[in-house]
C-alpha cells in the first residue's frame, strides 16, 4: 500500500519530470538581457511561503502556522514532492510549472544577527559587515558590467532609491505622482541652475528621462496596490528596446510577529500581493520577459516555531524565489538542514545553508555580463570563497 | 544677517518664516537655547484633539466587529467582510489622524519656537509608532502628545518610560501578545477570531535594545533579548482582545501574564518585582553609556551632518551621561558643538521639513487643506505617521536625493508659486531667510526669471532651499 506521503513524493516527481518539455530557451543577446531585483523588507516567512511539508519535523515544529500538504484542504501547492508553495501563490506555481520560477531555499546572506536594519544594509551593500559601505552591490555591478548603455542604466521604481542600487553610476527612480507636470521653461533654468550641484544635477537629468519615458501614463499607475503599480511600471520601463536594463522595488511589510494564520493575516496579504505583481510584471515585460531574470529575496528568515502570538519573530535562513524566462526554473535548490530540534541554527532558526551572494553574482553574470574577477573585487568584496550557483540562468 | 543665523534658523528650525532671520540674529545661540529649556506655549491647534484614551474607549466596539467578521468567515468565505471592517475601522479613524495631521503642520508651519518642534519631531522619529499597522490608526497622533511632547524639556528616562509605556508603542510592537508560558485567559470568552496568545513575543523588548537605547551595537546578545521580554510580559493596553473589560483605558500592567521570577539582563540581576522589574531595566538602559552615544550620533546627524563629526557626537554624549540624560542639557551641548555652525545646508531637508519650509516661507500657503498636503507628503514618500519600520524615517540625503524625490519637489515648488507667487518678491523672500547663504547662481536666475511666479518656483527648487 501507498502511504500518502508516498503518494505526493511520486506526484512530485511525476510533475518535475514528465512536465511538457520546454523549447530550448534562445540565448539573449547581451544587450536584451534585464534584471529586477525585488526586496521583501521586514524578514519573509520562508516556512509559510515555501512550506517544506515533506519534511518529518515540518508539522510538529511550526505548529498551527504549519501549512498543510498539498491536497488537503488550505494545503501547499506541490513543488517536489518535498516543498511547496503557500497555497495563495497560485501564478508563481504558474511560472514553476512552466519552468519560469526556481525557488531557493535555506538561504541566507552573510548576517547572523537579528536586527532587519543591518541585515538589510548588508544584504544591500555587498561587503559581509553592516555599513560596510555607503553604495550597493547593484550599482557596483553597473558598472563593472561591460558596454554599459548610455543614460541610467537602473530605476528604482519609488520614491527613494534603495541602498543596494546607490552608488556612483547613474540611476533613475520612479514613482506614481497626483501633482501637474512643470512647464518646460521653468525646467530649463532649473537644468541650469542645479549645474554646479553635483548631487541635485544627476538626479534632475534622470528624472527629466523618466518623464520623457512615462510621459501620457495614468499618473497614479492604474490604480490597485501601490507595489503592484510599481511592478507595471517596471515592466513598462525594462521592456523598452532601448533603455534601462536593471530595476529594482522595495515591497516592505514582512515582518509578521502576530496573527500570521489564515486569509486576513498580513503574510497573506503580502503573499497575495506578491503574487499578484509578479504576474502583471511579467504581463507588463512583455516578450522582454524571456529576457529577464526577477530576484525576490529578504533580509532573513524567521524563527521556525511560532511565537506566543501566532506569529513569528525574527530568525536565520530562509527563501528566495527567481522568476523570468531567463531562468532555468521548475525546481527547488536546497541544501536542506532540516527542522528537526538539533539541526536549528542557535536552537531556533532555520539553518543556512547557501550564501544569496552565490546567487547574486550567478545573476550579475549571467544578466550584466559581469565578470567573476570584477564580482569579487568590487561589486561582492572578500566573497571568494562564494562561488556562483551553476545553470540557474539559462 | 550673519551666518549663524541663518543655521539657527533653517538648521535648527523648520525655516526661516517672515521676519525670523532678523529676529534671530541678535543672539542666535541664545534665541535656540532658550526654546529647548521651556516647554513650548499650549497650541489651540491640539485642544480638540482627543487622549489615547477616548480613541481606546472606541476599539471593543472594533473589535467585536472584527470577531463577527471573521467568525462569519469560517469554512472558507472570502475576505469581503474582513476587508469592509477594516474598511469601516480606517473610515472611522481615518478622518481623526488626518485632523491629527493638519494640526501637527500647522503648529510647525507657524510655531514661534520652530527648534523646540523639531525637537519634538525628532524625539518622535526616534520612538517610532508607525499607522503602518492599522491597529494604531486612532493613537499614533496621541502618542506624540502624550509620551514625547512633556518629556522634550525633561528627562531621556521618563521619555523612555513614557513610550515603552503607551498603547500604541505596545500595540505597535506587539507587546499586547506576549504572554507567559502556560497563561490562560480568565474571565474572558475564548474567541476563534483572536486565539488568545501562548507566550513570548520578543518585538518589543529587541526594539528597546536596538532603536531606543543601546543600539544594535551596544552589547546585547539574543539572551539579552529573550530575557528582556520575559521582563515585559504583562505589559498590556485596556480594552484589548483578551483583556478584562472595565477599567481605565491605557496601560495596563497585568500580573496574570507576566512572567514571575528574577531575570539576568546584561550581565545584572532583576528580583521579581512586577510592573517595577520592567520600569528598573528601562532605567538601567537609559543610563548606559551605549545610550547615550547612540542618541548622541543620532542627533548629531540630525543637526550637523549626515556623517557625524566624532568630536560633536563625544561632546553631547558627554553630557548625556553626565545630566543623567537631562535633555535641554544634552541639547544645550548640541548647540555648543562649533561643528554645528559651521557650514551652513549641510543637510538635505526630508520632504516633510521641505514642505514645512514652504508653509513658513509663505504664510499664504498655510490655508492649503491638509488633505492635499498629506496627499503631497505621500507622493514623496513621507506621509506622516506612516513611517516604514521602527526604525524610522531615515536621516541623511541619499534617502531623499533621488530622481523621483527631487522631482516631486518640483512639481511641488511650481504649484505652490503658481498659486500664491504673485504677491511675492521671490529675490527678497530668498536673502530674508537664507541671507549670505544665497549662492550667486540662484540670485540670478531669481532676478532672470519671466514672471514672479517662475522666480519663486526657482527658489522653492534651489539647491540652497532644499537644503538646511
């Protein structure tokens, strides 16, 4: 007789192997190629969001946060017999089925303590310290990278302009906006007037581009969540034939200490969110999409039981999702540690067991052109020992 | 109009409003001094503003609709009558913050004493409650008033005491949930919709040690943090899910929850002393050294440079320890250190400072309805009482230099000078609140433009006035 575990483990396997067979993926040419990176502020819950249900520890230690297995009611959608994806992930099961999505997991960046804000600062700017320096990984990458284009070569898409994408190359940013454009002339003189103003000068010239580039769009993105407009946006701007080739959005509100069960906790908007926006960003690319790899990663993972609040609070390792048709998805990369008590990083923490950096300069190369001499020298310092992941990117 | 004058205005102010140059520049340290050692006159813009209380005494009618809500959801209905509750919760409260919002521009747009506001807005940034979670739509306005605004001429202690105390800095970060092991609800009806809390939760207690005093390297470790909730176990707000009913809304010290025994705390014991363990930790943290050099480089950053000069931040920290954290002292030091007054617009203005700028420039201005002025604020990433994380709103330009941030500046400046710049003299508006700040270029270009209007949508947009 067949256990059901048993059963799902031969679904799963039945699934990653015996799906339609993709067409070979056309190698882009360099300059087609384009990259998002997405930055899920605030710690994402990886054991919600890819529920390691296999695991024989996984239901005792999460507790009533525990996702069911697939085909119970509530329960994941399969990935491989092993892992799933929360079940409100339903286009990112799309993309895994078509071999657009690879899901990392027990991923960490070099961080090993507990607050989000170093832990986003190093994640962002590419040393293995907290401030270790004041400009990102991804500016650093622009460049490195070979036969830069001419103009920023990166939005932001926000009103600000995250730390991973500051730095001395030219970046652009973007955000929807109520007020009326300017008049022209009072533009000019402003051009004029911000010259000798080194910082004031470079973000004007990029925000005239950005104007020039958005110009006619519905000023508030169409409505809907403000990420999701972010994600149109993105689409809108990567998939120019011309045109910036790096984007970037911050999507805050992970941190979930309480109340994360079920439809009206805040994972679940989140997730849904998530979701959402990684379809309209796909919709809004367009055929640039086959071009593009997305990385959607966090500063941390969180505590693999649940705290007193039905929550959880900050933890260790945890997940990162790359979707696009440059990526050679429909698979799980984990090098996975395992939930049972003893094998928890200080007792309760998911272990890490793959630095994102690998994934990170495996991207940088595979999408910028860049090379692993300039990876390790300028854009991810004393990360040698830190190889790139091999065949993610097609 | 001397240089000092200039920075006591803009610097430490909230920018020159008609006549303030002039006034400040008899004695501009004086003119600062004497604003951070007396509580600020009683502004009729906050009289009609509610206590956390009355919002508090509002939340079980919230919260029962909410349980019904959810209850009505099981078995798999969809989210509409969540989502219309919550709806109704932020119509609800929505119109109350807004009122909160206008009167906090207000009173910045028009306070004779601009530095001890941007005090206050300082201290708040630093205990950050944030309507990012809407559980404190209806407190995060009251929480100013109540734990920051009395203690900014008195001690970093009672501050400290005051927001680690305040409904909405508990409910912010969680602390509400946080529980015992083993506690079970009494006199309380188990409900489906809000399963009452099982034991720790450590946000809180790790944000205390990280944001509030110590700083993320100021010593702790993870059992330090572990041992800090158990230490605030207990400390909960009336009426909330799970709590008896009856009493007087706000903090409420529950000894039912709260986790009994001695705790060790960076390296000191705690005997079990109920709501007065918590209270003799939060004092011990107030006067650690890491403390006061925490705050002392946080406000050094605010008021000097982004990178903070080690001899300015020594200085204040200095007088941090040795007032025993008295904050017109600490201030006091600020505005002794001469790298304050320097340079002047080393600092790029966030878009709230740059907007308040504007409302005290052109008191014209200052009938703008509140709305569009949060709706501006929004679009340039700082709608108030809506900060991102804990952490704050952050405090140097590249946070606000970008692109889109400069350009929604723009649109701002053209919009404003178009509606109120003909009755302005944009070239005398500028050099009575920037004086010999003003740079040849932008004098220029003011003199050179086509109309008034375009003259001071140049100046509003200048490199100078985008700077303090």
């Amino acid at each position: 007789m067949t256990t059901r575990r048993q059963a799902l483990q031969l679904l799963g396997g039945i699934a990653a192997i015996g799906g339609l067979p993709r067409l070979t993926l056309a190698a882009s040419s360099a300059s087609e190629r384009r990259l998002v990176f997405v930055f899920l502020r605030g710690g994402m819950d990886a054991l919600s969001a890819v529920p390691a249900y296999g695991d024989p520890n996984y239901a005792a230690q999460r507790g009533i946060l525990a996702v069911p297995a697939p085909g119970t009611p509530g329960g994941a959608l399969d990935l491989d017999g092993r892992f799933g994806l929360n079940p409100y992930l339903v286009e990112m099961h799309k993309l895994y089925a078509a071999r657009e999505l690879a899901v990392l997991h027990a991923v960490a960046s070099p961080y090993r303590e507990r607050s989000h804000f170093d832990g986003q600062n190093l994640l962002e700017n590419g040393t293995p310290k907290p401030f270790g320096r004041d400009t990102g990984w991804l500016n650093a990458a622009l460049t490195a990278r070979p036969n830069a284009l001419a103009g920023p070569a990166a939005f932001a898409l926000g009103q600000s302009i995250p730390l991973v994408l500051r730095g001395p190359a030219q970046v652009g940013s973007w955000s929807p906006s109520r007020l009326p454009v300017p008049d022209a002339a009072l533009l000019d003189r402003l051009g004029e007037l911000y010259r000798g103003d080194a910082l004031l000068a470079q973000s004007f010239t990029t925000a005239r581009e950005a104007q020039k580039m958005m110009e006619g769009r519905d000023g508030m993105g169409g409505g809907g969540q403000p990420v999701e407009a972010l994600a149109k946006a993105a689409g809108e701007i990567l998939g120019r034939r011309e045109g910036p080739r790096v984007a970037s959005i911050d999507f805050g509100g992970w941190d979930t200490h309480i109340g994360q069960l079920g439809e009206y906790g805040p994972l679940t908007r989140n997730l849904r969110l998530l979701d959402r926006s990684v379809a309209t960003l796909k919709q809004s690319l367009g055929p640039a999409w086959q071009h593009t790899a997305v990385l959607m990663v966090s500063e941390f993972g969180r505590t693999v039981a649940p705290n007193g609040s039905n929550g959880t609070d900050h933890g260790t390792g945890g997940a990162a999702f790359v979707a696009g048709g440059a990526v050679r998805g429909g698979r799980v990369i984990a090098d996975w540690p395992g939930l049972a008590a003893n094998a928890l990083y200080e007792g309760r923490d998911l272990r890490p067991t793959l630095d994102l950096r690998a994934l990170f300069k495996a991207a940088l190369a595979a999408q910028l052109g860049v090379t692993d001499s300039a990876l390790e020298a300028e854009v991810f310092p004393d990360s040698r020992a830190v190889r790139p992941l091999q065949g993610l990117f097609a | 109009m001397s240089q000092q004058s200039v920075i006591a205005v803009n610097r430490f102010g909230l920018g020159a409003g008609p006549g303030e140059l002039a006034a400040a520049s008899a004695d501009p340290r004086g003119w600062l001094a004497k604003q951070a050692g007396q509580p600020a006159p009683a502004y009729p813009q906050f009289e009609r503003l509610a206590h956390s209380s009355e919002a508090l005494k509002e939340y079980p009618r919230w919260i029962a609709k909410l349980g019904r809500a959810r209850a009505g959801m099981e078995g798999g209905a969809d989210m509409a009558a969540q989502r219309s509750v919550e709806g109704t919760f932020r119509e609800h409260f929505g119109p109350i913050m807004l009122e909160e919002q206008g009167a906090r521009l207000a009173v910045a747009a028009a306070t004779p004493v601009p530095f001890h506001e941007r005090l206050v807005w300082f201290w708040s940034n630093h205990f950050t409650v944030s309507a990012e979670k809407a559980l404190i739509f209806g407190l995060v306005g009251s929480f100013e008033r109540e734990a920051i605004r009395p203690h900014v001429t008195g001690n970093f202690a009672e501050m400290l005491l005051a927001s680690s105390r305040h409904p909405a800095m508990i409910m912010y970060l969680d602390n509400h949930l946080s529980v015992r092991k083993g506690w079970q609800p009494r006199q309380v009806a188990r409900s489906a919709a809000f399963p009452p809390p099982s034991g720790l939760n450590e946000n809180l207690a790790r944000e205390i040690l990280e944001l509030h005093t110590l700083g993320v390297n100021g010593g702790y470790t993870q059992a330090d943090v572990t041992e800090f909730a158990r230490v605030l176990t207990g400390w909960t707000v009336r009426p909330m899910m799970n709590v008896p009913a009856g009493g007087t809304p706000g903090f409420l010290f529950d000894a039912a929850r709260h986790e009994p025994g001695s705790r060790q705390l960076l390296g000191k014991t705690y005997a079990e002393d109920g709501v007065a363990q918590g209270e003799a930790v939060l004092r011990d943290l107030a006067a650690h050294p890491a403390t006061a050099t925490f705050v002392a480089t946080k406000l050094a950053r605010h008021f000097i440079a982004d990178e903070p000069p080690p001899a300015a931040v020594a200085r204040i920290a200095r007088a941090f320890g040795d007032s025993g954290g008295h904050l017109p002292t600490v201030h006091s030091a600020l505005l002794d250190c001469p790298e304050a007054w320097e340079r002047p617009l080393a600092k790029l203005k966030s878009p709230i400072e740059y907007i308040v700028s504007c409302l005290r420039a052109l008191p014209a201005a200052r009938a703008a309805q509140p709305q569009s002025l949060y709706f501006t604020l929004r679009g340039m990433g700082q709608r108030p009482y809506f900060a991102p994380s804990p952490q704050g709103w952050p405090d140097a330009a590249q946070a606000w230099a970008g692109a889109d941030a400069l350009w929604k500046r723009i649109e701002f400046a053209g919009i404003l000078a178009a509606r109120t710049g003909s009755s302005v003299d944009p070239l005398r508006l500028a050099s009575e609140s920037y004086g010999d700040a003003l740079g040849e270029g932008t004098r220029r270009a003011i003199e050179r433009a086509e109309s008034r209007q375009q003259g001071l949508a140049l100046w509003l947009a200048s490199p100078e006035f985008q700077r303090r």
